[in-house]
C-alpha cells in the first residue's frame, strides 16, 4: 500500500472511529459541563463534529477572519443532530486514480495492434505535435481542449490566455514524441500530454536557484529517465474510436526509443471505464490514489 492509499484509509477509519465515539454521546448529558466556564456536553461534541467540515470550507475561502467567527452558538438538542453535522461535515466526492508502468518491461503488444486496427477502421491517425508550427497546433488543440473535458468532473476549463502561456512554458522542457495529437483528416479530435519528470532534476536544487541550483537543474535534467502523462481528451464522437489506446500506446513506444523508463498516468476518474480499462490492458499497475472530499 502506498503512502497515499494508507493516509486515505487513516482518514476513513478516523471518520468511523470518530462516529462512533458521537453516537455514545447521551442525549440527556447534552448540557451536562465539567465547569461553570467549560463547554457543555453537547456543544464540545458537535464541535468535534464539525472539524472536518470547517477545515475544508477554509480551503476554498480566499480569506478567513478568525476576528469573525462566533463561539456563542446554540448546542445541539440531541444525539442525531450532533450525527448529522458529522456526516454532512466531509464525504468523499471522487477518487482519482494514478497509474504506474515502465516502457521497457510493459507488455502492450496485443493493445497495439487491437489499436492500430481500430484507429485505421475509423480513419484516426495519431502525430507528434509540429514544433515548426508549434503556435498553430496549440491552436489545434485549444479548439478541442474544451469539447474533450466539458463533461469531466470537477472541470474547470482555462482561458485561452492561460492555455496559451501553459504551452509556452512547456515548450521548454517537452519531447514531440510525447505529444501527440489525433486527426481525422484535417480535424483534431483528441490529443494526448506527456512531459519528462522534471522533478528529477528539480530536488537536487535543493529548492535554490542560485547560486549552483540552476547549473544542477541543467545538468541532471539530461539524466531523467522518467516521464508523466499529464492529459489525455478525446471529443465525445471519437471516444469509442480506440484513440485513447492508440495514445497510450504511441505514448509507450516512444518513451522507450528515447531512453524513458517508469512512465506514471494520472489523474484517472475513478468511474472513467475506458480509460481504467485501456491501462488496465496494458499491464499499468494502479499505485496511488488521490481522494478528493467535499463539504457539505
């Protein structure tokens, strides 16, 4: 189990721990105080209630005035109150689910070709982005961008400025191979983002650019041998076109002609069947799991 498999299961196991711990709460010592000053029964167990829930609607407050918040609330009035708070409080929304594989040991020889078959069956062809017209097929892609994710949970498209500055940025440290895009014709139907682990490179800067932390960053980032696929959209009419395994494993090929070792895919929806499916075929192991959880 990883560690971020184990902290999700800590904070369920609390979560149940916790509701347990409510439900002996007597309703008849609600008001019941251990001091004249103390809080009552009643009010301290509907504060251990509502932690979990105060805590993340501070997460989505640009602000928070502690200078604000009362203290003079009325106390619960019985048992199922102070158990509804708790459950309203924090339950998980969506888990999103990362994959791990290596190019050189993964075996996607049977996906490749059920791939190939079906892309050349509906006329899909799969590319490399042209750095020689890099501007227009960021075009391309920003005109598919929000068609392929509309319908994504928790979705947030951005604007076209930031798209546009974002594959500026990326322009710096991507791999045409690793980029790819789906055509039929001359349409854009999909396309596909992987970039090397910079991360490799970037910790041995010891978060310090200067005075050697940039010299080191340049140094190692020719010894990264790992790569991550960061997006991968294919609009609704093409989703069933074996696009997504053509991508994958396009994604898989390349990574290994150009030295490329672990190769991690996320972030996967947890309900996104073909996705899951595709990697799951391919021989990708499931290694961590993101819980996104929400208040309500």
């Amino acid at each position: 189990m990883g560690m971020t498999d184990a902290f999700v299961q800590e904070i369920d196991n609390e979560a149940a721990t916790t509701r347990r711990v409510l439900e002996r709460v007597p309703a008849d010592r609600l008001s019941w105080k251990p001091h004249p000053k103390s809080m009552s029964l009643g009010e301290l167990a509907m504060h251990v209630a509502q932690v979990p829930g105060t805590i993340s609607s501070w997460a989505v407050e640009d602000t928070f005035n502690f200078g604000t918040l009362s203290h003079n609330q009325a106390g619960p009035t019985s048992t199922e109150q102070v158990l509804k708070a708790h459950d309203e409080g924090l339950t998980k929304a969506k888990d999103l689910l990362a994959y791990l594989s290596n190019a050189n040991t993964i075996s996607f020889a049977k996906i490749e070709r059920i791939a190939d078959k079906v892309l050349a069956k509906n006329g899909v062809r799969v590319r490399p982005i042209n750095m020689k017209d890099f501007q227009g097929d960021v075009e391309r892609v920003w005109e598919v961008y929000g068609a392929a994710w509309a319908n994504n949970w928790g979705f947030i498209p951005m604007s076209r400025e930031e798209f546009f500055q974002m594959g500026k940025e990326m322009k710096m440290i991507l791999k045409p191979e690793l980029v790819l895009i789906g055509e039929v014709g001359s349409k854009v139907v999909g396309f596909a983002l992987a970039l090397p682990d910079v991360n490799q490179a970037l910790k041995h800067a010891g978060g310090s650019l200067f005075p050697t932390g940039l010299v080191k960053i340049l140094y190692y980032q020719r010894l990264i041998r790992n790569v991550r696929v960061l997006a991968l959209g294919v609009v609704e009419e093409y989703r069933t076109s074996g696009l997504a395994a053509g991508f994958y494993a396009t994604l898989v090929r390349n990574a290994r002609k150009l030295g490329f070792g672990d190769c991690e895919m996320s972030w996967i929806l947890e309900d996104n069947v073909l996705m899951n499916r595709s990697l799951e075929a391919m021989g990708a192991k499931r290694y961590k799991t993101y819980r996104i959880y929400e208040w309500n």
